[in-house]
C-alpha cells in the first residue's frame, strides 16, 4: 500500500506535512488509498454521508476512481483533525 503516504492529505504534495491547523479530514481505510486523509472542511452533512469517488493510479482500473463511504451508524464528529473515517466500498 501506500506506507509512507499515511496520514497525507489525498491530493496534496508529498512532501506536505498533513492537515492544515484547524482542518477537519477523514481518514481513508481499505483499497489503494488506506491511510490517506481526504480534507472534509466545510462539508455538509449530506456530502459526508454520499462520500466519494477519489481520482486514483492506484486502483483497479489506473486513472480511474476508489468508492469510499462512510459506516452506516458511525458518526462523524464536528470540529478539527480526523472527525470520522470512510470506508473503501470498490472501484467502478
């Protein structure tokens, strides 16, 4: 996997230290983005619980998209660092 990504922001440099202060991400588990942090800052809560279709190398099908949405019943804490995690449901 991605081993020295963990705790990275998906689609932010490499060399970029992580969240900004105050930022409020979710942690990404499973499939070929495990580890990374996905920003959520300002999000509603309608656009948490749809979750997302993240650009990825990385998958299945390069260039194409990871589904991950959040556990049904897991709740998503408001405020800054990792507020909740989504869960690798496939590629489509």
């Amino acid at each position: 996997m991605l081993g020295g990504l963990r705790g990275q922001v998906y689609g932010h440099d490499h060399d970029d230290p992580g969240p900004g202060p105050g930022r409020t991400c979710a942690e990404l588990v499973g499939g070929p983005l495990d580890g990374l942090l996905l920003d959520i800052h300002g999000w509603r809560a309608e656009e948490v619980d749809d979750g997302v279709a993240l650009i990825t190398e990385l998958g299945r099908w390069p260039g194409g998209r990871a589904l991950y949405d959040p556990h049904p019943g897991e709740a998503c804490k408001t405020g800054p660092g990792v507020a909740c995690r989504f869960y690798y449901t496939g590629d489509p």
